[in-house]
C-alpha cells in the first residue's frame, strides 16, 4: 500500500482502504482458484496493481467513460484502475469462467461499484468503448482485429480513442510494424524506479 502511495499520493480513504484491502482478497482466493502465480502473489503490489496502474501514468481517465479490459485474467489492469478512477465505466472480460468468478468475487468484496465482470469473447461484445486496456494478452495486431467495432466514434478526451496496452519484451517493434496506425509509446521505468519495469512499455494505438 505504501508503495501505490509513493506514486499515487492524492488517494481518497475509500481508496487506500481499497488497495490496501486488495491483498487479503486476492491471497485468500488465489488459494482457491489459481489466477495468479503462487510465486508472485508476495509481489502483487509492484507486478500486478502498479503495472496496470502504469496506464494512469500516460491518461486520465474521465467520468462517464467506458474502459473494456479485454483478457482480464485475474482483474489486471481493470480491477486497479477501477479503484483509482471511480467515476469512470469499466467492463471486465475474459472467455475463462474461473478466472471471471474470482473477479467478481474481488470486486464485491472491495466494494468496487464502477466495474463488471463478464465471462464473454470480445467479438461476442455489442458495446462502444473509449478505450481498451489490456496487459500481456496478445499481439496488437490482433486485439486490433478482436475488437475494431468495438470504439465509440466520438472522443471524450484529448487523447482520440484507441487501444491501451502494457507490453514488452523484444516482440513489440514487430507488433508496431504489423499495424499500419499511429502508436505511441512509454517506458514505464520513467514513471516508476522499481527494477520490475525496466523493460515495461504502455502502448497507444490510435484507431
């Protein structure tokens, strides 16, 4: 908690309270239903909630907005940026029922009001979107093909709607040169001093 403070210095109680609960949660359900791996659940704070939280490094998210996170595994990056903007929409997906039910479970228990969790393919979605977040579920070519119907036309924000996505590793030039659309990148170790992000990138796609 200390450390989502360090960076995130102007949180509401309900919000401290909020990620400061989200531990317990996740440790007590990951005992039951394996979303995250066992030997990562002591750095649930630097490799899942500040990672998705690195989004909110680069937008800020406005009231009223629809965010869909797309392959939300275990609530990642939807669950954290739920709770650090409580006035925006977020909808939760992923095709893994198990992994559905534990998000569910986090985001009744964390009385997280602004966010639903749904078992579903995006292609099965009929909704528009100002932005899709996603972390680490496939190349940008094709969650740009999963998910091309799914942006709302008009932009509430300044940054045009578009897809969001925490990435790395060596494949992601690639990724950008299979796309012909504006991208912009971001190092998240400019954001944040941890060694984890070294190699941590946000992704913007303008579509």
């Amino acid at each position: 908690m200390e450390l989502i403070s360090k960076y995130f210095p102007n949180l509401s109680e309900q919000q401290k309270k909020q990620f400061a609960d989200l531990f317990e949660v996740y440790k007590e359900w990951n005992e039951k239903i394996n979303v995250v791996s066992r030997k990562d659940i002591d750095n649930l704070y630097i490799n899942h909630v500040l990672h998705s939280l690195g989004i909110a490094k680069v937008i800020q998210f406005k009231p009223d907005a629809n965010i869909l996170d797309v392959g939300t595994g275990g609530g990642f990056p939807g669950v954290p940026l739920s709770i650090l903007f409580p006035e925006t929409h977020f909808h939760l997906v992923d095709s893994i029922g198990k992994k559905i039910h534990v998000v569910q479970e986090v985001i009744s228990a964390l009385g997280i009001k602004n966010a639903i969790a749904e078992q579903s393919r995006v292609e099965e979605l009929d909704r528009k979107y100002d932005f899709i977040v996603s972390r680490g579920v496939t190349s940008l070519k094709e969650l740009l093909k999963w998910n091309k119907k799914s942006f709302a036309k008009t932009s509430l924000h300044e940054m045009p709607n578009g897809l969001i996505c925490l990435k790395g590793g060596d494949s992601l030039i690639e990724e950008i040169g299979e796309i012909n659309l504006h991208v912009k990148t971001w190092l998240l170790s400019d954001f944040f001093e941890e060694e984890f992000f070294k190699e941590k990138k946000v992704v913007y796609v303008k579509v």
